[in-house]
C-alpha cells in the first residue's frame, strides 16, 4: 500500500508539470533515419549487489491489444522467454490507451515486478507513469512503440518502422510502374498519427513518394488518421474515393486500416491497390485470394515474436548484469505479396 501511495503520488506530480520532448523523425522527403532508429551505445551499470537471479525476477509486459493478432505473436514471445529463461511474466494489456497502460504501470509495481516493459502506443498519456516508475526504482523498458518524451527508458525492441514505411514507398513506386501509371497517378496513405512507429512508418513512405513525386507527377493524398480502427478507416476511404475516385495505389501503417479499405474499395468498385504493414494473417489471407489480392496485393512484414522474445532478453540482462546491449534494438522488415505470402 505504502508502494501504491508514493507511485499515485509521483503521477499526479508528474502530470501537473507535464512533459514535453520532440521527435527526431525526419520531415517528409529526408533520406536520413530518425534518431531514435539509429544505433546507441549499450546501456551501463552496476547490477545491484545481490542483484536476484534469472529465475526469481518477476516481469511486467503491457501489450497494446490482444485484439491485435501482432500483439499476441509478441506474447508468445514473452512467454517463450519466459520459459526458456526462468523468469515469472506477468503480461496486461492496455487496450491501446494511454490512461490504462498508466493504471496497468502501477498495478505492475504495486505487484513487485522487478522491471516492466510496455508498447508505448500513446507517449503523451503514459510518460509520467514510466517516469513514476523508474522513481519508485523499477527499471523502463519499452517494446514495438516507444517514447522520446523520457530519457528512463533502458531499452526499445522494435521494427525499423521507418525502414518498413520505405519498403511499402518502393512497393507503392514499383506498383505504379507495374500499371504504366508515370504520369499523374494519385497515391494515399492511411496513417494513425499517435504511436511513434505509426508515424515512421508514414514518414519512411513519404520519403519514397515525396522524392518520385516531380518525375511521376504524383498527387499525395492524406486520407487522415484511422486511429486504429478498421470501421474508421472504412469511412475514410470511402470518403477518398469520392474526391478521388481514381485512386492508384493507398499505404496503410497497420493491417487494420487494410481491413476496412478493403471494404471501401470494394463497395465503390474502384481499382486501387494496397500495401498494408504487420502482415498479420488476414493480410496473408487477403493477398492469396484471387479477388482480394488484385486490391491487397502487398503487405510490410515485421517479426512480433522475436520482438517479444528480445525485449524480455534485454530486461534479464540488465536486471542480472546492469547492461543491454543496446538502448534501441530494431529488426528489419521485408515485404510480403504472393511470390510469399503463406496460407493461414
């Protein structure tokens, strides 16, 4: 209880400062990766002495949904860790909010979790509860979306997000040259502004398209924030399509948007194409079928497994030996279409 009442405390301190930070996103049309992509030099430290041993740490794992077939392949990565390594997870979700991941925080630490990690899917909401945390002496670890409003974060395990948005840039530019479409084609991204890698992702395609845009004389279109729902983007590209009824080729920053595109392009009868990025088995499924593939054709594949596996990795080590190996891990993504898209 004593533990409860200093980390709600901390929080309502925290929350009455505020927080601020940038990104080091590159703006649209840069060639240069975000910072916080960028390799850094391996967190140091000294383990506490008598720092516990593998098999009697207990972790704390917050994920964004288990709606989310992603985030249940980073929870089989947990627990395959877990089962390898010894340690005890405890694993929550945050429904993708940051007002729960904040409240799920503290629940990890009034629990006695040595070390928590979480997808930081809304920095602004949950910053001051890592902060907290990291206070009351429980080591930050953040897995898929991270923050750069705190400098307590020991470790970041993720996809190169901005890369993944330049595979889907270069499948969108490739599409276009598939449909002889090199002079005045209308391309669009779904994006969902909030969680950092949602905003790589977008930034990574933006650079692809913003450079080819003079030589393919290409019209951008933003078709706005989905904000993570399939039925949101539905309305959105429905909307689009009414302005531009000829839409070529749509990116969108998760399978989700993809989903509900999907239907809008479908009900309207247009000849759009699609990338989508997680390539979670609907995109699989979708890009297979000999209909839904002519507009699903591509997807970014990334791996939430060894996501999972390699943050829980990183939280031994530092709990054990008072280093990671690095402050940002990001494993590379590829492009998924029919030359390799697997069967669910």
């Amino acid at each position: 209880m004593k533990k409860l009442i200093a980390l709600s405390l901390s929080i309502a301190m925290t929350f009455a400062l505020g927080a601020c930070g940038g990104s080091s996103t590159p703006a649209p049309g840069s060639s240069a990766a975000p910072a916080s992509q960028a390799s850094a030099p391996a967190e140091s430290g000294t383990p506490a002495e008598g720092a516990k041993a593998a098999s009697d740490l207990k972790l704390g794992f917050i994920l964004g949904s288990r709606e989310h077939a992603f985030y249940c392949s980073i929870e089989d990565g947990i627990k395959a860790a877990s089962a390898d390594l010894g340690f005890t997870a405890v694993i929550l979700e945050s429904e993708l909010s940051g007002s729960i991941a904040s409240e799920r925080i503290e629940t990890l630490v009034v629990d006695g979790c040595d070390a928590i990690s979480l997808a930081c899917n809304e920095p602004a909401g949950v910053t001051n509860a890592i902060e907290a945390a990291d206070a009351e002496g429980v080591p930050m670890f953040t897995f898929d979306c991270t923050t750069e409003l705190t400098g307590v974060i020991k470790s970041f395990v993720g996809t190169d997000n901005y890369q993944g948005g330049v595979v889907g840039g270069e499948a969108t530019i490739a599409k276009l040259d598939e449909l002889g479409k090199k002079d005045g084609a209308v391309v669009g991204v779904i994006g969902y502004p909030e969680p950092q890698s949602c905003i790589d992702r977008e930034n990574g395609w933006l650079s692809v398209v913003e450079a080819k845009k003079d030589e393919y004389n290409l019209t951008i279109v933003n078709i706005g924030n989905y904000e993570g729902q399939a039925d949101k983007a539905q309305n959105l590209m429905s909307d689009s399509l009414i302005s531009y009824p000829n839409m070529d080729v749509i990116f969108t920053v998760g399978d989700p948007a993809c989903v509900g595109a999907l239907a809008a392009i479908k009900a309207a009868g247009a000849n759009t194409a699609m990338i989508g990025f997680d390539a979670n088995p609907e995109a699989h499924e979708a890009i297979l079928d000999p209909e839904n593939g002519k507009i699903w054709f591509a997807d970014v594949a990334q791996d939430p497994y060894q996501i999972g596996y390699q943050i829980a990795e990183q939280m031994i080590q530092y709990m054990t030996e008072g280093t990671v190996d690095k402050d940002v891990i990001l494993i590379a993504p590829y492009l998924v279409d029919a030359s390799n898209a697997v069967k669910p």
